[in-house]
C-alpha cells in the first residue's frame, strides 16, 4: 500500500502538470495536444521497452483488452482537454476524478469484484458532487462540464481494463499500447486541422507528453500494487495540484457551488476507501 500511495502521489502532481500544460497550448487544435500527449509518452515506454530488451508489439493473447484499454482512454483524454479549454484546472481534474467511482461499478459487472452496500453513499455524494460542480443549465455553457464529467466515465472504463490485465502485461506495455493506438488515431487530424504553433506552445505541447507520461506511469504502477478500490481516493491528490497550480498561474478561485461540490465527490471518496478497507480486514 505504501508505494501504491507514493505512485499516486507522483501521478497526481504530473496529471496537474499535464493539465496546466494543456492550456498553456493556447488555440493549438484539440487534437494535436492529443496527438503530442500520447507522441511523447509513446517514444519514453517504446525506449525503457529497449533497455529491457523486449519488443512492447510482441504478440498477447490480451491485444482485445488492449486496444478497448487505449480506445476508452482516448476519448477520456479528449474529453477532458476539450474541459481544461473552457474551465479552471481544478474543476476540469475534479470532474475528471469521478473515475474511482466508476471503477467501482465497472469492476462490479465486468471484474465480479464484490460490491459492498456501504459504497452506495459514497456513489450518491460523489454524483451530487459532479452536480454541483457541472451546475446544470439549459445551453451550451454546460457541454465543457458535460464533457469533464465523460472523461471520468471513461477513464474509469480504462482504468477497470487496467485492473483486470494486472499480472498478464507489464506497466510499460499497458502504457505503450495506449500511447501507440492514441498517437495513431489522432494522426490524421493533423492534416485536416494544421496549426503552426508558437514556441511557446511547442514546449507546452512537449511538455503535455511529458507530465502525460510521468501521470500514466505513477496511476499504472500503483493500480498494480493495490486494489482499485483502495487507492482510488489518493487520485484526488490530483485535484488539490491542480488548484494549487491553477492559483499560481492564472489565479483560478472555484465558486462555492465548485468547493461544495468538490467536497462531496471527495468525501465519499473517503467512505468509498474506509469500506474497501473494512472489507479486507
């Protein structure tokens, strides 16, 4: 348990990283920060694969899980980019860490994990909690929190295939396919929105890769050394960077109706550990 704390921990402050990254890209086109994100990442797990002397597209009687893993992670990622182009980091993070919760219940109908009856508060607080944070409203303005709100669900269903492939593929390969389907799909996008951007931007699209990477190594290893259920509240050490991070940089303050929300989805993040954890006791 405690390294699966010290990798959330790591992953958290580089997913906030990531995030700030994002939105220091400007009006680069959504999917070429996708494309970047996954570019950089690809290129790191491809060269620990060959210092380790192994071959990350050797064949794998898993590829379906695979290819499912990177293909929901796909779209959790560009719905969560298309969040941090319209909101502040910490709420875009906040709604995008309503995963755990559907871990949970993912991993109850596709994993047969037993389901405990004192989690369903902790569901309840954390869907009032998105609530208050996406604050619903009849136009537009409510798609960017829609969108953040669908990142976590889908994260959650990568994060559950994540689980299940545990002590049948190695961290760096989960990683690799993930980075290798997400770079190729979003390949093309590039020749039909081109951008030129600046710099500036070119570094915070590197770096968008970078912190990527740094986020999905620390959330990979630590899935690997606990249950889902019980290191899923310590992702929401990621919330807390990235309203720090938002502050420093662009004096981001949450409404109230953000706080009370972002209390509520953590709260029940805590019965949701405190339950797993009186059940392996």
């Amino acid at each position: 348990m405690p390294r699966a704390m010290a990798w959330m921990i790591f992953s958290g402050m580089s997913f906030a990283l990531m995030g700030a990254m994002v939105k220091l890209s400007g009006d680069t086109p959504l999917m070429t920060k996708v494309f970047f994100r996954n570019l950089v990442t690809m290129v790191i797990t491809a060269s620990f694969a060959m210092r380790m002397g192994t071959n990350p597209l050797e064949p794998t009687p898993h590829l379906k899980k695979l290819i499912l893993r990177s293909l929901f992670g796909l779209t959790g990622v560009g719905l969560y980019f298309t969040a941090l182009a319209h909101l502040n980091l910490a709420e875009a993070s906040l709604l995008n860490k309503t995963s755990p919760f559907f871990v949970i219940v993912f991993a109850v109908f596709f994993l047969k994990e037993k389901f405990s009856r004192a989690l369903i508060p902790a569901l309840l607080l954390a869907f009032a909690g998105a609530v208050l944070v996406i604050k619903p409203r009849f136009d537009v303005t409510i798609f960017p929190a829609i969108a953040g709100f669908g990142s976590g669900m889908f994260a959650g269903m990568a994060y559950t295939l994540v689980r299940s492939l545990k002590g049948k593929e190695s961290p760096n390969k989960i990683i690799f396919y993930f980075s290798f389907i997400s770079t190729l799909a979003s390949l093309p996008f590039l020749f039909f929105f081109p951008s030129r951007p600046s710099p500036g931007q070119w570094m915070a699209l590197i770096g968008t890769g970078l912190f990527a990477a740094g986020g999905q190594y620390g959330l990979t290893f630590a899935y690997h050394h606990a249950r889902a259920s019980r290191i899923s509240v310590f992702s929401y050490l990621h919330v807390l960077f990235s309203l720090i991070v938002g502050f420093v940089l662009w004096n981001e303050k949450p409404d109230i109706w953000s706080i009370l929300g972002g209390l509520l989805i953590i709260s029940g993040a805590v019965i949701s550990h405190r339950a797993s954890s009186g059940e392996k006791q």
